[in-house]
C-alpha cells in the first residue's frame, strides 16, 4: 500500500485510475530526424485531424450561436491547409531536417509575426488566430487531447496545479476527483471540485509522481489521504465511508423543495456560487433558490482576446433564462490579484492584491466596462439579473458604476433594446474599507454581499494565495466576524439585504452567528447547499448568540 | 486571360471572413487560377493568409484576374461574390 498524505479542499471519497493532466501547450523540442517522409504523414494526419475537430466546432456553433462564429472556425480550418503556411513547414523541415513539431512551431511563429507586424488593428489581432490554429496542430501532432483527457473511463485527474482557463476546459464529466502537488483550499481547482460536489486533495508535492499513471487511488476529501493499492482495514474504512455518503445523499435528497427556514420562522436566502453556465445543472439538481454569485471572469479567461457583447450576452441569458425568475447575481469581471489574463496587457505589479483589480480595471478602461454593462443589461430582459461590483472601497466608485449603468441603459433605451430598468445593483463588502463606510454605501445600492476570503485576507493581512500562513489566515478571526456585523447593522438600517458568498457562507459551524449577526442570505457551492438547508432547519434563530465576536 | 479592378467598400477591408470565403470560392474553378494583385503585388487568391497579410482595407483598389479553361465563369462568380461581400 503506498499512502499519501495532502490537504483535503474538497469533501467526499472516491476511487478511480489516476490520470496526469496534459498541458495543451506541451513545450516542443527540436530534435534531428532522418525520415522526413514519416513526419509529413504525421503532419497529414494531424492536419485531418484538426480539420475536423474545426468543422465540428463550426456545426456547433452555428446551431448554438449562429453563421459568424461558424466562419470564424471554418476560416480556421482553411488556415490548416493554407498553401504557404504548409509550404513554410516543409522548408523548415527539409533545411534543418527536424521533427515536424518543430517545424509547424516555427510557421505558426513566423505567420503570427507577420500579422503581428501589420499597421491594422483589426490584422494583428489576427495573429491570435494563427497562434490558436498552430496550437492545435500541434496539440494533434502531439497527442494532446482538448480538455485534458484522454480517457474512456472517468478518473482521478491529477496535476502540478491548475490554472483558471485550465479548470475551464476540462471535460468534467470525465473527473471523478482532483489530487494536486500545490495549490491550497482557495485554488480554483478546490472552487470547481467544490461546486462539482466531488473530492479534492492538493498539496500532495512531489510524492504524487507522474508514474503513478493508471493506477487506483482511493480518496478522500476530507482527510487528504490518497491510498493506493490499500490493505483491508483501510479499503474498509473507505468503503464505509463510501456507504456512509451515499446514504448522506439519499437523506440530503429529502431536503429538495424545502423550505430554508429555521424552527422559529426565520427564512434565509439559500442560492449558488457559480463560475459559468456549465455549473447551471449542479443548481438545479441541489435545488438552489437562485445564484448569488455568477463569476463573470470565465468569459475573460477562456478567451483570448476581449470578450465582445454578444458572446457574454448569450452567456448571461442562458443562466437567468435557466433560473427561471429566480434572482441571479452577475458579479463584473474580477480579474487581477491571481487572476490574470495576457490580453489585458497589465503592467507587473509587485502586490496584484493590492493593484489595479476588479472594479478598478473597469473604472480605468470604460469601454472594456461599457461591454459587459450592456451586455448584462441586455440579459436582464430574459430573467432576475442583479449587478454586482467586486473590490469597492469608496463611495465615489459606486457613483461611477451606476452612472455607467444609467448611460448603457440610455443607450439601449435610443437603440430600441429592451431591458429591466429596476436590475438590482450591489457591491460586494471585501475591503475593510468599504466595512468602515457600510452606511455610506448601503444608501446607494439594493444589497451587499461579502466576500470573505478576500475580506479576511485584508482584513487579517494575509494573502489567500499563501500556503503557509497556517493559522494566522483564519476566517473565523473575531475582526472578520465583526466587520460581517457592521456591514450588516448598516445595510439593515438602509433597508437593504446583506448575503455572503464566501466560501465561509458553507461553513456550518458559523450558521449560528450568521443568524445572530442577521445575514439573509447564504450564497455556496451547489454541493452545500443542501446540507446547509439540512442545518437551517434545525436551527432557531432567536437563541443564536453572538459570543464568536468576542473571543 | 479576364480582369477587372474592384474597390473594397467593407469598412474592414478583406478580413478573416471574407477572405476565407474568397479563397474557398476561388479553390473550386480547377485549372483556373484567380489572383488578386494590389500594389504591384500578385497572390492567389486561394492563398489565404497571403491576402490577409496584403492589408487591403476600405477604399483600397485591386485588380482582380482569372486564368484559364474556366476564366469566364470564373470571373464573373467572382466579381458577384465581391459585390456582395465586400
């Protein structure tokens, strides 16, 4: 038996073959070959390939999203064969008679320059066409697979760490679980395990080693521990374990069309946290009462250049169509800190948690924010969409914000475009900042909704992102408590509801200071809710105390 | 061969749609070439980063010709297709 031992982020067990994420953009190496001939079948082969993954994707789109999208894949797939692309490939491999990977690298650079060199805006954003047409060829050459495996049977996805537009690619109904060498409890790959309701183990190191390939690994998202080939006792306490979940979601089932109600009347908002429509089904099937938080940034980190309206449109139409009247909280993009995106051409920042982030990037570069306004507003027409603003610290900010809001929808009033012109507008309360002038705010917006991780990272002075901080990172800090009271005290007083959509909201040992403090709603992981559902029903409000603000 | 000179009107110019549609169209006259020449420059108009990479926008005149057994046919499908589309 070999036994693991990592952080668990991510609760339940599971048992699968593990699988090593392959990275799309797998580095290539030149290498001497001698039979030129079997390289340009290679390439053939590859090309074929790519042909026809690119004509599907045109299918696709043009039933899901129209003819211009579909052009755009069928223009790519001309690019595949395009004579002087393919021409400049074989002279790189006739002249230095080296692998064909290295050759198509070579075109898809040389191509991408030219158009990179062209004084049209419009031509050298062209060059991120040839760059995606020469990764997959190559992806094709190389046996990379898109979404990351390559696999018929589901498995235990393992990895250095993920990144967000990684996690986002990935074919999820291939996961069974994650197991990662870094990472901590607030990595992406714990958020999508998380909301995909499955196990998750990261910061395994170097003891999960790439040959370990193939193999079964039983885990457990709530120790951290991975076994393989287990001895009877522990494939025992798995299997119990295992009985013990299913039961837990036979019970847990009982709890859909419920009431998120305590014993004595009080009734909370129960809603999801979601990262893109993809997650809509996890939703439905835990019956959320509606999204408290929609994180816009999917639509800015799968792409490779700025999302235009209609794309983030359709996006933002399918969930508040999917809610069905249900309310659904669009948070604006959150990118910066340790989300970053190449094309927003950031300058390096020493400190990006404290730098030019979120809101800040909006109110910096109107146009990127005018887009997704009127995007958002356009959504609003097709369901309950609620605006929120992430990293607010001023109420000078939240002016701005609403007079962009006011002038988008000026503009949709003059082009005939219907909208709901009473969309809910909120802040999210992650600064200690906006805690202090709470009142100021609430008078401006229709609710707040308080993100605790980054709110306990600044408050605490404690980066997120570090993983030894230990116990100096500890949301149940008095301070961050407190804040959590004060803003809520000041959105009471202005008639205005306060929700939170950390991960702290699925934190059940906090219920009972929740409802003391008089939070209204609780935003989590489609997998929490309805354990947390299980525990609000058995609460009473009136006896919760506040005694956690003290210690 | 068949030539006339066409004026882009596109406020884009010949940009990745188009062009990749031009070039799919200009693939399917078999021996019959059709070029594109602006400049004093001449590609094919199948090769289709070529005419990307040419920068012809809005207002920029070209001078379209077609070469061999099917030039007729070819030329005129051609200039319709410009006339629509660009």
């Amino acid at each position: 038996m070999i036994l693991l031992q990592g952080k668990g982020v991510s609760k339940g067990v599971t048992s699968g073959p593990i699988y090593f994420f392959r990275r799309a953009d797998a580095t290539v190496v030149k290498r001497a070959v001698t039979d030129p001939e079997a390289e340009k079948a290679r390439l053939a082969e590859a090309q074929e390939k790519s042909i026809e993954q690119l004509n599907r994707l045109a299918d696709k789109c043009r039933e899901e999203a129209g003819d211009e999208a579909a052009v755009l894949f069928e223009t790519h797939a001309m690019f595949v064969e395009d004579e002087d692309f393919v021409d400049c490939m074989m002279q790189t491999l006739e002249e230095e008679q080296c692998n064909m990977e290295y050759a198509v690298q070579q075109a898809g650079e040389q191509f991408a320059a030219m158009f990179a060199a062209m004084d049209d805006a419009y031509m050298r954003a062209r060059s991120a066409d040839i760059k995606d047409v020469t990764a997959r060829i190559l992806n094709n050459l190389m046996g990379v697979v898109e979404g990351g495996i390559d696999s018929d049977v589901p498995v235990v996805l393992a990895a250095d760490d993920l990144a967000p537009s990684e996690t986002l690619q990935l074919d999820k109904s291939k996961i069974l679980g994650f197991m990662t060498q870094g990472g901590s409890g607030n990595s992406h790959t714990a958020i999508l395990a998380r909301t995909m309701g499955i196990p998750a183990i990261c910061g395994l190191g170097e003891a999960l080693k790439p040959e370990m390939e193939g193999r079964i690994a039983y885990i457990d998202g709530e120790t951290g521990k991975v076994a393989l080939e287990p001895d009877e006792i522990t494939l025992a306490a798995y299997n119990a374990k295992l009985k013990k979940q299913q039961e837990m979601k036979v019970l847990m089932d009982t709890m859909k069309g419920q009431k998120d109600v305590t014993l004595d009347g009080r009734e909370l908002m129960v809603y999801c946290n979601i990262g893109s429509p993809e997650d809509l089904p996890a939703v439905l099937n835990n019956d959320g009462q509606g999204i408290g938080l929609f994180r816009s940034e999917f639509l800015y980190l799968k792409a490779s250049d700025f999302p235009d309206e209609d794309t983030q449109f359709q996006a933002y139409k399918a969930v508040a169509e999917g809610l069905n009247g249900k309310r659904v909280v669009i948070r604006t993009l959150d990118i910066g800190a340790d989300k970053q995106v190449a094309y927003f051409d950031m300058k390096k920042e020493e400190n990006p948690a404290l730098g030019v982030r979120a809101i800040r990037i909006c109110l910096n570069r109107p146009e990127i924010f005018r887009t997704q306004l009127r995007a958002l507003y356009r959504a609003s027409a097709y369901g309950k969409v609620a605006i929120m603003f992430p990293m607010i610290t001023s109420v000078w900010e939240v002016r701005e914000c609403k007079r962009a809001c006011a002038k988008v929808m000026k503009e949709l009033d003059q082009e005939g475009i219907p909208y709901n012109p009473d969309t809910e507008i909120g802040i999210m309360i992650e600064t200690p900042a906006s805690v202090f002038v709470a009142d100021a705010l609430a008078k401006e917006v229709d609710f707040f909704s308080v993100g605790t991780n980054d709110l306990t990272q600044y408050t605490l002075a404690c980066d997120r992102q570090a993983n030894d901080l230990g116990k100096f990172f500890d949301p149940h800090h008095p301070a961050v408590l407190r804040a959590l009271k004060i803003a809520a005290d000041a959105a009471h007083a202005a008639g205005i509801w306060i929700g939170i959509c950390g991960e702290l909201g699925a934190d059940l040992s906090l219920l009972e200071t929740f409802l003391a403090i008089g939070i209204d709603e609780l935003s989590v992981s489609p997998s929490s809710v309805l354990p947390l559902r299980a525990a609000i029903r058995k609460s009473i409000a009136k006896t919760c105390t506040l005694e956690k603000l003290e210690s | 061969m068949k030539q006339f000179d066409f004026t882009i009107k596109d406020p884009l110019g010949i940009h990745a749609r188009p062009a990749g549609m031009f070039a799919k169209l200009a693939k399917g006259f078999g021996d019959t070439v059709v070029t594109i020449s602006k400049d004093g420059n001449t590609v094919k108009a199948s090769q289709l980063m070529k005419v990307m990479a040419m920068g012809i926008k809005s207002g920029h005149t070209i001078t379209v010709a077609a070469e061999g057994p099917d030039e007729d046919k070819a030329i005129e499908e051609v200039r319709k297709f410009l006339e629509e589309n660009l």
